[in-house]
C-alpha cells in the first residue's frame, strides 16, 4: 500500500520502503531534516534525499534502482585511448569542498542546481565525521572532475558527479570502482539512471533487490584517508 508519509523531526525512523509511491515513482517521505544520523539511517534502509531549494526535504526509494556492479564497469576504446595519452591523477578525499562546490553548478543538462546550502553543509559535515568521500581528477594540479557520495559497509552511494574537462566524472568513477573492488566492494549506487551512466555499465535492478543486497553482512573495511588511486 503506498502513501507519503510527513517525518517527525523528533524521529530519524522511516516507514518501509514498499510504502513508497508509483507516481511519482519512489517518493516515500516528507519533512525532517538533514542531521548526520537521520542520512546515515536513510542511506542503511536504501533511502536517499532528493529535492528543489524551495521544496521541503523529500525522501526516495525507487522502485528500481540505477547500480554500477564495479565487476562490470564499462571501459570504451575511446576512453581506454584517453587514459593512456592524458597525464592524470586521481585522489580520494583531498577536496571535498571543492567537489561538492563544482557538484553544485548549473549544467548545460539543467542538472546540479538540487544541491542548495542546507545539502552542502549536511554532506560537508558527514565527511568531516568520515562517512562522505570525495574522489578527484586532476589534470596539471586543476581539479577537472569528480564525484562525492557516502560510504556504507558494502556499497558506495554516489550523490553528484562533475566534468570540467572531457571524461572528467568517467575516469572519477572508474578508479573509484577499482578501489572498491580492492576492498571487496562490488557495488555503486548511482540512484536514477542517465544515459552517461548506462554507457559505464550501469544497470537497473529492482528494488527489494537492492534493499537485500545493502543489509548483507560483510567484514569489509575501507581506508579512506586522502590517497591517489591508481586508473589502470
């Protein structure tokens, strides 16, 4: 049965996700707020936050869900090409800041501007407690792409991703999953699928998959203090 539900801000619990709506597709909640335990819960339950400056916060779990398998990743000969002709390096953590800044700029695709103050400083401050990260591509010592997200036990869910130079938000993405997979994490969550996304390897599953998926148990442990990342 499906139904929106308006959140106690007394309350970091959310109702179950098979209570989202079909249309529009995922809405499952209302209301409360952005504090560090409210986000780490949603994200535990296969939830995310996702609205407009001047809306209320609203709470998704899509019926199905867009997802990297880093198993999968797909690498193009073009981009093959680039890596091996273009002088890059890759972080992870080194600019959070500055990643979730270039995040937030409108887009030639109008996407971007959902990341207003309140987001900005909620993701800021779950980086400063460990639990957001940040990759980055540098070109020349310039920051020319990447991505932020939050880190859980077995699965990275990608917030927002940026290019500022071609392949910027791809070759962040690659070395992320390769990471991850170094760690014995399979999985991205990318959310919502895009074109972009789909030509990486990016596939739909749905979501009581998904939800199984994020609440097996693993040992893996992660160590995310600033590094580089290896493309290749």
């Amino acid at each position: 049965m499906s139904q929106l539900t308006l959140l106690d801000p007394t309350n970091i619990e959310f109702p179950p996700v098979h209570f989202a709506l079909s249309e529009p597709d995922g809405l499952l909640a209302a209301g409360g707020d952005l504090t560090d335990a409210r986000l780490v819960n949603a994200y535990k339950n296969g939830i995310f936050p996702w609205f407009n400056e001047e809306d209320p916060i609203m709470w998704w779990s899509p019926s199905q869900r867009c997802v990297i398998d880093c198993r999968e990743f797909h690498i193009s000969r073009s981009l093959a090409k680039f890596i091996r002709k273009t002088p890059l390096r890759v972080t992870i953590n080194h600019a959070f800041e500055e990643v979730i800044h270039q995040c937030r700029q409108p887009r030639k695709d109008g996407l971007g501007t959902w990341i207003d103050n309140k987001m900005t400083q909620a993701y800021t401050q779950l980086h400063q407690q460990g639990k957001a990260q940040s990759v980055e591509v540098w070109q020349d010592n310039e920051l020319v792409g990447g991505l932020y997200g939050v880190s859980m036990s077995n699965v990275f869910c990608g917030e927002s991703m940026f290019s500022l130079k071609p392949n910027g938000s791809k070759i962040a993405l690659l070395a992320l999953s390769k990471f991850l997979l170094a760690h014995n994490i399979s999985l991205i969550d990318c959310q919502i699928e895009n074109p972009h996304l789909i030509s990486l390897g990016a596939k739909l599953i749905q979501r009581d998959e998904f939800i199984t998926f994020i609440n097996k148990q693993t040992s893996s442990t992660i160590n995310w203090q600033p590094q580089e990342l290896t493309i290749v």
